[in-house]
C-alpha cells in the first residue's frame, strides 16, 4: 500500500510541476507571493486542505461545502466551487482559517489540473479507501486530465440551486453567531483584564506612594489628611524646602504631583501652585510664577498693581543693575519678570500705554522706545519741542535760541530731529513759533561739533577705548549702557541715534586698515586690526536692541532665515519659536500675522510643504487638496510600504499628520480612501490593521 501511494505522489509532483513552470513562464506571480491572485492562493488552499483531511468523504461539513463531487466515464473527480470575487476568496479563506487543527494523516492521491479549478482524485484500491475503486492506467493520458463536465445531483437544477442556497444561509447564519459569540467573550476577557491591571495599579501607587512619604521622612501621622490647613501648609513649605529646595516661584502643577501632593492641590487650591504658596505664607506675586492664573491679568486692579510693583522694583539699584526711572523701562523688563503676556494683550506690547494706564505722568517721547510713526504728526513733534523748551528755562534758565542738538539728544528726541529737520535744532525751534529767522546767525554760531572728535580715527579710537572699559561684546550694549559708556554724544552726533551704525562704522575702518596692512605686510598692524575686525563684525539682528523696522526690509529677513539655518545646523523645517528667541530673531515675526515660520522659510527659498514644518501653520488641512497632497507623500517618501492599505494611524503620527484623521473622524480607510489610494475592497484589511496595530 505505501508503494501504491509512493508512486501516486510522484504522478501528482510530476503534474504539478509543469504548472508551476507554465505560470512562471507566462509571468504570472509565484506560489505563495503576496502578489498571487486571490483566487490562486484560494485553490491552492482548498488543495492542502483536501490532503489534509484524507479524501472528499472524510472533510468535514464547514468545508466540504466549498466542494462537488462529479462523476464521469468510471472516474470520480472534486470540483473546487469558485467564489464570486477576489473578495468572497479572502472571505471564505479567514473564515477557514477559524477551523481546529487538522490530522495529518495522508489522504486521496490527487493532482491539480491547469485551471486550478478541479481536483481529480486517482482513486487506490479499495483496501485503502472503501469509496474508491482500482486506480485505471488511463488517468495517466493527458485525454484523462482533461476537466471533467459537472454533474449535478439526482435532484433537479431548482432543487439543487434551492438546497445549496439554505445551506449556505446555514453556514453563514453558523458563522456570525459563531463570530458574535467570540466577540463576546473578547470583551469579557477585555473588561477582566482592565479591572485586574487597575486593581494592580492601585495597590502599586499605595505601595509607592507609602515608600514616598517615609523616605522623604513626613510624620506617618498626617499622611494623606489634608483636611487641617495648617497640615497643609506645613506639607508644602516641607516640600519646596526640605525635600525640592528651589525657589518657590519655580514650583509646578507637576512637582506637586510627582511629590505625591495632587490630591491636596486639586481638592482645597484648584490645582493652582500660586494658591498653594499663598497658602502656605510665600510672599509671591502671581505673576513672579511660571504660569500666571488664568484671566487674572484680564482685571484692570490686578494689571495696575502688578505695573506699579515694576516700577518700584526697577527704581531700586540691585547689584548689577542701575536704578530706571518709569521712562525708561522697555519691554524686556516686563518679559524678564513675567508680564510680558500681559502687555501684548492689554496695552498692544506698548510699555508706555500700560504706564500711563496704571497713573504715571509720562510723555511718549521720554520712552526709551517712542511709538512707530508718532512724530509723523506735525501737533505731535510742535507738542515735543514746546515742552523741551518750557523744561529747559524752568530748570536750566536757557532760553529757546540757546537750545541746541544736545539737548535733543539728552531729551530723547534726536530722531525726530534728524527726520524732520535735517538734525538742525534751528527749523524745529522755527516750526514750534519759539525762535525767528534773526535767530539763525545766532544759533548757527553755535552749532558746531565737539573738535575732539573730529576725524574718523579719533571717533573709532575713542570708541574702542570706551568699548573695552565697558567689559562688554558689542551686540550685548543697550542705550542705557551706552549712556553709562559716555558713548552718547558720539552715538547721537555722528551715528543717527543708532548703535548698530556706529559699531557697523568701527568694523569698516578697521577692515580697511587690515587690507591696507596686509598689501604692507605689516605684522602688527595685521594682528591688531584683524582682532578688532573680529570683534566688531556681526550682523544688526544680533544686538540686544534691534534697529527699528529692521526686518520690514525683505533682504534682510531672507539673510537672517539663512544665517539662523546655518547658526543652528537644522533643516529650515526643523526650526521652532525657541531658536528665534534664542538668536534674537523674535522680531522677525512683528507685523506678520499668517504663515509664521512656514512663510518665512518659504520666503527664504527653502522648498518646503506646510506639513514638513515641527509645527504646521494653522488650517494647513482645512483644504482637500493639501491633505491628499500630504497622504500622497507621506506614502511615496517617509514610508517603506508596498501597498498604501498598510498605512496605520501611527504612520500617521510619525510622519506628523495625525492632524488629518481629525477631518476623516479618526478614520485611517476614509483618509487613504479620499486619497484615492485605497478602494472599497480594501476596508476590511485597513480596519484589521489598526487592530494588529493596537
């Protein structure tokens, strides 16, 4: 018997082998590729389960439904009954796949025709199965593997078509219940497993959290009883002092948390450290903290008192620091002590606005920054002018005719001078009604320059020398340390009021005099100028106090992206808001209210998508194209899949589009199915993948 089933083995390799051959010659895909025709892989399936099994007689119900055994000249063959579609294969497959292990005992010898569409069974003697008969010479010629013609029951065509059609609705009535129960049963399974991995949780956390307060060494008696306000007190100030020792204005929701503190934070102080420290007697203000309480800033009480302790703060010289009167706070001050939010969106990021807000009798011009545009108004700039006037014969005893441009420097209004009147204190005083055309030999008599700062290399040197007493880098100087420099007259008389001028100025002689050096091949005339060169070469966006209206020059926006991309060695894609801040770049975004980082990248002439960006401007996937446009690339250049139906949701996040489900209602089909790069028999494997992912 196992000869007789040996050499009908080989009869089946020896078929089946000339296929395999057939269908790599004609291109078809390979036995066993995920590029295989359904309907192949489903033949192919219904072969080694028919093998399995032992013969047609022995399958069981579920799958010998997927078969017809014919009759035909002496010879019993199976027909494979083949599905609708593609879809119905896969179908009728995974339900297969459901079926318990099978024996694997050796079956029916049986060969696969060329259609794939027939098993004919070569039939042993009937020693081996009693169904069968003696196996006939003639099922060698190729005459007998020709397809069998299918022959139906003794029933009729409609009885036989009505009987398949109940059995079927059998089968799959069977297979949803069978399917309903397993659901079931998944989530039972689920709810057991959450409500056990919770249980653990909780007994982890009191474990830990015990572990917690008797290693940071609170009494175990009031552990947890939060319910005395002096327990609680005593717990935080425990806290920032013994066990975290830093500086309570740096406290967070999180180091509460993490101190084994939120459940007392959320209970009695509205998860606020500000209400915590309060209560635990921390003389802080509200806005000295990391995170202001929200909307406190949005009562005009709160604001005035928080500007008056600015002043007052400012006004008292601190180690390091000089003394600033109202006047001359600008709006790093208000950043550097947690009220920069409040004056962008109170007072329009205008220091001068929220001073007089809170009753200080200032007039613009005295600011340290006067607002763009002001003098531009003629009752402005007579208004400044009368009032330098009145000033100076009440305190100085100088009457109009003896005001010179010095004193416009000293009162802050040398730009306005320079503007609007040609830097001639003359024109202005003529303009406001304060002097006549008699006056103009006078004034002119006494307009001339300090002699000792004639001649460029006089200036440089003295600006050098002064610069090196300072002990600061250039493009750290602020006006006030220019001033303390007794550099203002030079910055106000020769360089327009501008800093960055004056040191731009000091870069270009001494680049000159290294040129000059160097055709000389004079050594130490190299060496110094090449130091001082060094030193004075920067670009303006990088002083402390960017020249006003800077970057309304578009050149200079587009230098400043390209420098900042090289400064910081990312791709133009990569930058964030901290990198600007962090080289001084903040005022590139003044006036531009859309596109943010994109549109400056873009302007810039990085190629760049909007969803390359770290973070996408806003409604970048408020249009349809856009977000086909992403899914598209996102499949062609961030993931290596062969087929777009094997996009998952954390493909999504990796490649920063998890924005877009939120237009598709989280769906992952929908999105890839709007962007055409999946199609409706695809759903079920799409939908199976975000479980395989989970």
């Amino acid at each position: 018997m196992a000869n007789e089933l040996a050499g009908i083995e080989g009869l089946v390799k020896q078929v089946i082998s000339p296929l395999d051959k057939a269908r790599q010659k004609n291109g078809a895909a390979p036995a066993g590729s995920k590029y295989e025709d359904p309907i192949e892989i489903y033949n192919r399936r219904m072969l080694e389960l028919l093998k399995k099994f032992g013969g047609f007689a022995k399958l069981p119900p579920e799958v010998a439904k997927y078969f017809t055994r014919v009759q035909h000249d002496g010879m019993t063959s199976i027909n494979v009954n083949q599905p609708d579609s593609p879809e119905k294969a896969r179908q009728i497959l995974s339900s297969l796949g459901e079926v318990e292990e099978f024996s694997n005992r050796m079956g029916t010898p049986f060969f696969i025709l060329p259609s794939c569409e027939q098993i004919i069974v070569e039939a042993p003697p009937a020693s081996i199965d009693p169904y069968y008969s003696e196996v006939k010479k003639a099922h060698a010629s190729p005459q007998a593997r020709m397809p069998a013609r299918r022959v139906e029951d003794e029933d009729s065509p409609s009885t036989a078509k009505s009987r398949r059609a109940e059995e079927k609705a059998a089968g799959d009535e069977a297979r949803e219940a069978a399917k309903l129960k397993r659901e079931e049963d998944d989530a039972a399974k689920q709810l057991a497993l959450e409500k056990a991995k919770k249980k653990r949780e909780d007994e982890r956390q009191k474990m830990k959290m015990n572990g917690f307060w008797k290693k940071m060494g609170w009494p175990v008696e009031q552990r947890g009883k939060w319910e005395d306000e002096e327990t609680r007190a005593a717990a935080t100030r425990w806290l920032v002092d013994m066990v975290l020792k830093i500086d309570p204005r740096k406290l967070t929701a999180k180091m509460l948390h993490q101190s084994r503190l939120g459940g007392m934070v959320r209970t009695y102080y509205r998860s606020s450290p500000y209400l915590v420290l309060k209560a635990a007697g921390y003389e802080i203000m509200p806005w000295e903290m990391g995170i202001t309480p929200q909307h406190y800033f949005d009562e005009r009480e709160n604001r005035i008192a928080a500007i008056k302790w600015l002043v007052e703060k400012l006004g008292k010289k601190e180690e390091g620091r000089e003394a600033k009167r109202p006047q001359d706070i600008i709006g790093d001050d208000f950043a550097d002590n947690g009220l920069e939010a409040m004056l962008s969106r109170h007072y329009r990021n205008t220091p001068y606005l929220a001073l007089i807000d809170a009753g200080y009798k200032i007039e613009p011009w005295e600011m340290r920054n006067v607002q763009k545009g002001y003098f531009d108004k003629r009752k402005n700039r007579l208004k400044a002018i009368r009032w330098l006037a009145k000033k100076l014969k009440k305190e100085e005893k100088i009457e109009a005719r003896d005001i010179t441009k010095r004193h416009f420097i000293e009162a802050r209004l040398s730009a306005m001078l320079a503007k609007h009147y040609g830097e001639r204190p003359f024109l202005a005083l003529l303009d406001a009604g304060l002097v006549t055309k008699e006056d103009e030999h006078y004034m002119r008599a006494r307009s001339g320059k300090d002699p000792e700062f004639e001649g460029e290399e006089k200036r440089i040197g003295e600006i050098d020398r002064r610069m090196k007493a300072s002990r600061k880098r250039p493009q750290n100087m602020t006006y006030a340390d220019l001033e303390k420099a007794r550099l203002g007259y030079l910055l106000n008389a020769y360089y327009g009021h501008s800093p960055y001028r004056m040191f731009h100025a000091v870069y270009e002689y001494c680049a000159g005099r290294l040129k000059a050096a160097e055709e000389n091949k004079d050594q130490g005339g190299m060496q110094k100028y090449r130091a001082l060169a060094k030193r004075y070469d920067f670009h303006p966006w990088e002083m402390r106090n960017v020249p006003t209206g800077l970057f309304d020059d578009i050149n200079m926006r587009v230098a400043a992206m390209r420098w900042l991309v090289e400064k910081t060695g990312k791709r133009p894609q990569d930058l964030c808001h901290e990198d600007f801040k962090k080289h001084r770049l903040e005022r590139i975004f003044n006036g531009r209210r859309t596109g943010g980082i994109y549109a400056l990248v873009r302007e810039a002439g990085y190629d760049a998508e909007p969803w390359e960006m770290r973070t996408a401007p806003h409604n970048t996937f408020a249009s349809r194209e856009t977000r086909v446009a992403a899914m598209i690339w996102m499949y062609l250049t961030k993931l290596d899949k062969l087929e777009a139906r094997e996009i998952t949701r954390p493909d999504f996040i990796r490649s920063g589009l998890a924005t877009i489900l939120n237009y598709y209602r989280g769906s992952v089909y929908r999105a890839l199915s709007d962007a055409g790069l999946v199609g409706p028999e695809d759903r079920e494997y799409v939908t199976s993948n975000r479980v395989r992912a989970a």
